[in-house]
C-alpha cells in the first residue's frame, strides 16, 4: 500500500503515547478494512481489521493481479491486472485495471490500457492521480480515476519498472527496475526520468522513509538493504541483514523500518536511528508484502505460501495474530471508513 494513501486515509486523533500518534481507543483499530490480492484464485479480499477475518472476496476480471490500492477516501480499489507470470518469465501480459467499489463489494468498471502492458503497483499522488508501473514500456502510467482514463506516461528508463514510491509533496517517485537491479528517479510534476540509481545484480521493492529522505530497496542476492539518498539519488550505505529482504515499510512516526524476510520465513525490524538491523519475529511462509496500519500500532505481513496476513503488535514487537486469506496473498492496502 501506499504511504501517501494511508496518510490521506483516516483523520488521526493527535493523542501522543510513546512517541507515535494515536487514533483512538487502544482496543481498536481505526475505521477501515485492510485489502488483499489473492493471487491464487485472482480476487480482491477484504478483512475486517477488528474481526481478524476475511469477510467477502470480489473476483477479478482476469489472470492476476498482483497489487492494489485504495483511494484516499476508501470508497474504491484499483487493482491491476498484471498476467500469469512472475517478473521477467514468460507468459501473458495484462492490459486492464479493475475498479471495483468496496462497499458494495462489485466490479463497476475496468479501464484498458491500450495494449499488453504488465501493469503492477498502483499509488495515488498527491494530485488525485493514480500512478501504475507498467513493465513492457519501462514507464510509469498516470491515470484519472475521475473518468478511469489513462493522461500520460513517464519514462523509467529501464526494463521491469515493478514497483512504486511516491513521495508525500507528489514532486517525487522511485521504480525498482528488478533483474538490472536499478532504482528510477521520477520528476512527476515534469513527467520526466530524473536519474538511474544502480544498486545490486537484482533488486526488488521499494520504499520510502516517513520524511522522504530515503529510499529502500532490498538485494536479492545478498542479505543487505539499500539506503539511498534521495537528495543526491545515490546508494548512502547498506544495512546488513539475517537473509533477503522482499517487501518493507517504514513507521510514520519514523523510527523503524519493517521488513519481510522472504527465505527465513521472519519479519524483521531496523531502527532508522543507528540504520541497524535490531530484531525479528517470526512468521508464517514466504512473507511478502509489508503495510503499516494508519495509527502507527500493527503491522501488516502478507504470507504468500501460507495464504495468511500476520498482524504485528508494532509497540509490543508480536505476532497478535494470523488472520486467513486467499491463496498467495500479496498486495494490500487500507480502506477507510467514508465520512
């Protein structure tokens, strides 16, 4: 999920406890359901975040999408409809995005790309926009959800653009480009490539910190994560890790960075203070995609393997519990509450 979707998501409550924002009663998440791409029998799944359940599945209109978001106001889920394959191997190649309205839990339209694209990971920008990385034309594809009509293209200047961060003043976006191993710098405002940024033989993910100082991206060959500096768009260090990282994301109060530890079947934990790798739990397998709650207090870690979603005290550093989800659970995203 998006962090610039999950900040427009909710109003918090400004109560302080330990650093974070509060939002609300400590026995409840704040309003909203936390989405699922399941990609095993290709539908959208919604969990009840309170209930610890999946209550309802809406199906896609084809073979698979692999990511998703929610609008900022929560009503509607976009969901890319990417192929059969996994990046970079053979197979079909989608064209279409789903929209599909939370509430009534149903597909209301599909919006086509035009042609074979690949597209993947969906963020809003600031702008009311909706930017998808689109792998087959290494660029990134800008839609208006108003009329679910694609507005323009932004070059990324290499091969499997996967997936996207966007920065909060929307000036900014960064691509993982994953078997050249690089990172896109993006100038949305101008739609135009800022920098290539090489990282490792092979890349995958990306994220960014709380106040857009750095970017993160993990090695797949070498158990280390990227820091890169987005004021030069230059690796700054590497962070030393227990094994390959996959999905991260950073607290909002800017303190940690999670982490999948995709082989070790963990999730990890760097404090972004001493840019040190401190602890981690573990987790059902193959832990994939990782998203942090609106109110700063749970972590969310799709297990693929396991068709399951840890939900990660972030106070308490524990599993709370497993909540079951489609087969091959991997994107997520949070939906608010409508007004």
């Amino acid at each position: 999920m998006s962090r610039v979707a999950a900040g427009l998501a909710v109003t918090l409550a400004m109560t302080a406890h330990e650093g974070r924002v509060s939002a609300g009663p400590r026995d409840g998440p704040p309003a909203g359901m936390l989405l699922v791409a399941n990609k095993g029998d290709q539908t959208l799944g919604i969990i009840d975040p309170a209930a610890g359940r999946q209550t309802a599945t809406v199906k896609q209109s084809g073979f698979t999408g692999h990511e998703l978001i929610a609008s900022p106001d929560g009503r509607t889920a976009y969901v890319p409809i990417y192929g059969d394959a996994g990046v970079g191997r053979a197979g079909s190649d989608g064209r279409t995005m789903d929209v599909i309205d939370v509430a009534s839990r149903r597909r209301v339209a599909t919006i086509d790309f035009g042609k074979p694209l690949r597209p993947h990971d969906p963020k809003f920008g600031p702008d009311g926009l909706l930017y998808v990385t689109t792998e087959l034309t290494n660029s990134v594809t800008i839609v208006d959800p108003r009329r679910n009509e694609v507005v323009g293209t932004i070059p990324t200047g290499q091969p499997e653009s996967h997936m996207l961060a966007i920065t909060r003043d929307g000036r900014r976006a960064y691509t993982s480009n994953v078997h050249v191993g690089t990172v896109s710098a993006l100038d949305l405002r101008e739609r135009k490539l800022l920098a290539v940024i090489p990282v490792s033989a092979h890349a995958q993910r990306i994220s960014l910190s709380a106040d857009d100082r750095w970017a993160f991206t993990a090695d797949q060959e070498q158990p280390r994560l990227a820091v890169i500096d987005t004021a030069t768009n230059a690796v700054k260090q590497w962070i030393s890790l227990p094994g390959v990282a996959y999905g991260t994301a950073a607290t909002a109060d800017g303190r940690w960075l999670v982490l999948a530890l995709i082989r070790l079947n963990k999730v990890g934990v760097v404090d972004l203070k001493s840019m040190q790798f401190v602890r981690s739990l573990d987790v059902p397998k193959a832990p994939q995609a990782v998203l942090v709650r609106p109110d700063d207090r749970v972590a969310y870690v799709s297990c693929d393997a396991s068709g399951k979603v840890a939900e990660i005290d972030l106070e308490e550093w524990k599993v709370n519990r497993l909540v079951d989800a489609g087969p091959f659970v991997d994107g997520m995203a949070w939906a608010a509450s409508p007004p």
